[in-house]
C-alpha cells in the first residue's frame, strides 16, 4: 500500500512539474495544479494565495472547488484566520475538524456548518520568506493520513514558489523592457523599434547600456534590420543628443568622392571644388556620426579614417589645416568584416578600433512574433496617411506573411504592407494583395531553403495561427495542435512567440 502511494504521489509531483515547467500564464497553470492534486490525492477543495506585501493582505491567486464569487471573499490580513497565522509564522496548520476549530473563519462561505472536513495550509516560501500559501480540505482523516497530506503539500508549495519566482523575474523583465523603450522614446523621435521578442529586447537592453557612454559603436546585420534607427536611438539617448546627428551611406558614393564627403575640401582642390567645403566629420562636431555601410570604404580611405579615430583630428582634401573634432562614430555593415580582414579587403587595426561594442542586429526571420505587432504597426501608418481606417489582415494573408523568409526585412515587410494598404478597397489586405511571389499557398510558399528551415517555417506558421485563433491561450492552442502544454511553451520560446502579443491584439 505505501508503495503505491509513493507511486501516486511521484505521477503527481511529475505531472505538477510538467504543468510548471515553461509556464508563461501563471494563473491558469496554477488552476491546473490544484486540479491535478485533487484528482491524485482525493482532496475537495484546495487554494493557492499570495501574499500583496504593499497592502499587507493575502489574496486568492487560484482555486479549486471554489466559485469565483467565493473566491473574490477570500482576503485575509496576515495573523487573520488559519491562512493569515501560517504566512505570518511560516509553520503549516492542520486542523483535523473545522467545525470545532475557532481561527477557522470560512470567509469563503463553501463549507456547510454541518460539513466536518479537515483543513491542511502550508506556506509558500522563497529566498527563506513567505510570499502565500497552499490549503486544501478533504473529508475527516486520521491525524496520520493528514501529516502525509501536510507533507505533500509541502513539497507542492515549493514547486509552486518556483514558478512564482519565474513569473516574477518575467514580470522584472518585462518592466525593465518598458523602462529602457520609455527611456529612449523620450528622447528620441517618434519612430521607434517595434516587437517584444527576445532578440529585439536584448538590442534594447545593449543601445540603453551604451547610449550614455562615448564608446565607439559597430551594428551588424543584414539590409533592412533597422540599424539606422538604432544609431539614432544611441545619439539619442546619449548627451550629445541635442548635436547633430550626421549621416553617411559609405555605399552611395564613388571612391574619389568619400573623402571630400567625409574631410571636406578646401577650393581647388579638384575639378569642380569652387570654394571651400565642410565634410561630414565637421558638421557631427558635438554630436554623432553614423557610417552605413562601412565595409564598403576603399583601403585608402580606411587609414584616414583610422586616424580621426585614433587622434581625432583630420585635413580637409587638398588642405594644409590641420581640423580637431569631438565626434563619436557609430558604424554599421551587412557585410562580415571580420572574414574581410582574412582577405585583406579591411583593416585590422580600424576593424578593432569599430568594434568596441558591436551589436547584433536581428533578422526578421528570427523575429516571426513581432510580425504581426509590425504589420499592425504599419497599417495604422500608411492608413493615417491616406485616410483609410479600420484596416486589418486575413488569417490566410497573415500566414502567407508568416511564412515568408523577408530577405529584405522590416524595410521589406513595410514595402509589402505599403503597397497592399494602398491597394484594398475595403479595408481588408487578402492574400491577392500581396506580391506575387508570396500568393503561393500558405504551405508551399515556405518549400524553400534547407528541409529543417523550411519544416520551421511551417511548424512556426501552425502554431502562430493556432494561438491567433485562441487568443494567445497557450492550453488551447495546444490541444487544438495535438501537442501538450510544455511542448507548446518548449516551441514558443524556439520560435520567440509571447502569447500576450495575441492577447493583446484581439482583445
């Protein structure tokens, strides 16, 4: 018989820490629990609360057996009742029958004054302090039975403290994402990254970091990624925001102009140099200086830039005059200077001297959820512009734009959403109004590339579409999927999908 139980409560705990693991809803996983320990153990009724320590009260997180309304009623004070005795001491309670117990207040109101049940409450502890605590009733035991409860509930209250601990570092993360977005949103302009994957939150967290220093900055990644408007949110939250912010794309000009552009050049200095010219380090003096581009600098031109580098101090083309500036650089490239520097193609040592801080720019492909967090983004940009309202995606275009690999990126998904806003006639953007090499089928249209990529591709479309469908309801989309709850929080986080983007978006 005790082998059994052992065997019972080991499914338990196992399938509690499947229900726990990967949770990104800590509420509705928390119902499940207490569900599945009643199911295992035979209990009533069981309650998960928590502790508000700004108001000193002690709250229903979750329940079972117990109505909403019921719920609602149960607020404690800490000392108040059992509840309130076991997360101001931190020891658990057991009462072997209620109906003779006084601290036993039934503020709930489920339980008949008739109904003798024992009552089991054990607090929930993290970092050695309580934050809540875990009660459940089951009906009249012998003291034996209920110390076996007692133990077991302890060892649920630290599973779920866990997860508590989990949500709230999520909670800590999410918070200081807003903070860092607020922070530069204040001072930069009104163009401003969007999504809240984890790529995109950790080149927030890097452009905070690194904005307020004077540190030389160097952004990598492919066209379209948005690097442009990183090095303006780093001027921007910089102190030299109110200095110019100077740019230069080292890719628009020819070799035997880069230099005026960037030096200047004093009059005569060639063909058609009339009078004097002020290149582009002079007009960032104070301020910035973005580099686009930057592997596309002939050799020569690399050593002078080197030196303003190094000495900060520079002569105009065909001058004499030797020019002192307080400029900080930021570069960007789509190309890999560090295979470039094993050709021979750029230099070692101003390769070192750019990449001081390098930032990774990610590509929209490792972004699928902020897509549609983008698309919406530019719906409401080009509608305003043109006066269109209401404007909205169907699920078989959104799909099709799920699938797609966008090459180019942001600035290509904005082309897309661009043209179609302006071809809708009613306000709806269907698949035929999207380019034609994205109007194949939602399936097919991601047959490219290697078979994993591909088969990822399809898999993230099944599950965005799924968890569009339930509104970012994890359970839901999983079962309608076919796959459990931890698979589905397992594939989320492969893919950087947050079920609260769908929540908020078809709220």
């Amino acid at each position: 018989m005790q082998v059994r139980n052992e065997v019972k409560e080991l499914r338990l705990l196992f399938e509690v820490l499947q229900i726990l693991d990967g949770a990104s809803d800590l509420s509705d996983n928390l119902d499940t629990v207490l569900e599945v320990m009643a199911k295992h153990t035979g209990m009533m009724r069981g309650v998960i609360t928590l502790l508000d320590e700004r108001h000193g009260e002690i709250a229903i997180e979750a329940a079972y057996g117990i109505s909403p309304e019921a719920q609602s009623r149960g607020r404690y004070k800490i000392g108040e009742g059992i509840t309130g005795k076991v997360v101001e001491n931190g020891k658990p309670l057991v009462i072997p029958n209620v109906l003779v117990e006084p601290l036993f207040l039934n503020r709930t109101g489920t339980r008949s004054r008739k109904e003798a049940v024992s009552f089991i409450c054990v607090p929930i502890k993290m970092d050695g302090r309580v934050i809540g605590a875990l009660s459940a009733d089951r009906l009249f035991a012998e003291s034996e039975a209920l110390e076996e409860d007692m133990r077991l509930l302890s060892v649920l209250a630290s599973l779920v403290a866990k997860a508590v601990r989990n949500r709230q570092e999520h909670h800590r993360m999410l918070e200081e994402n807003q903070r860092l977005l607020k922070a530069l949103r204040e001072q930069s302009r009104p163009e401003m990254f969007v999504g809240a994957s984890p790529g995109l939150r950790a080149v927030l967290t890097q452009l905070a970091q690194v904005a307020p220093t004077s540190a030389t900055v160097l952004l990598l990644g492919e066209s379209g990624t948005g690097k442009e408007l990183a090095a303006n949110t780093i001027h921007a939250g910089s102190p030299r925001a109110g200095h110019p912010f100077i740019k230069l794309n080292c890719a628009a000009l020819p070799e035997g102009l880069i230099e005026s552009e960037l030096f200047g050049h004093e009059k005569g200095a060639f063909t058609g140099a009339v009078g004097v010219r002020k290149g582009r380090f002079e007009a960032a003096d104070g301020g910035t200086l973005f580099l686009d581009e930057i592997g596309e600098l002939a050799v020569s031109t690399q050593v002078k830039l080197l030196r303003v580098l190094q000495e900060r101090e520079f002569e105009r083309v065909g001058g004499m005059e030797t020019h002192k500036v307080d400029v900080r650089v930021v570069a960007a490239t789509s190309r890999n200077l560090e295979q470039m520097v094993r050709d021979g193609l750029f230099r070692r040592d101003l390769y070192y001297r750019l990449n001081v801080f390098p930032v990774h720019m990610p590509p929209l492909r490792e972004r699928p959820g902020d897509i549609h967090l983008l698309v919406e983004n530019f719906l409401e940009k080009y509608g305003h512009k043109i006066g269109k309202r209401g404007l909205r995606v169907t699920p078989e275009a959104e799909a099709l734009l799920l699938a797609h690999p966008w090459p180019g990126n942001i600035r290509e998904l904005e082309n897309v959403i661009e043209r179609a806003v302006i071809l809708t006639t009613d306000g709806v953007i269907r698949p035929n109004l999207l380019p034609p090499n994205m109007q194949a089928s939602g399936a097919l249209s991601s047959l490219h590339g290697t078979l994993p990529e591909a088969l990822d591709r399809l898999e993230r479309q099944f599950i965005t579409e799924a968890l569009r469908k339930h509104h970012g309801n994890m359970g839901r989309a999983a079962e309608a999927l076919g796959i459990s709850e931890r698979v589905m929080g397992l594939r989320m986080r492969k893919f950087g999908l947050d079920y609260k983007t769908f929540r908020r978006r078809n709220a």
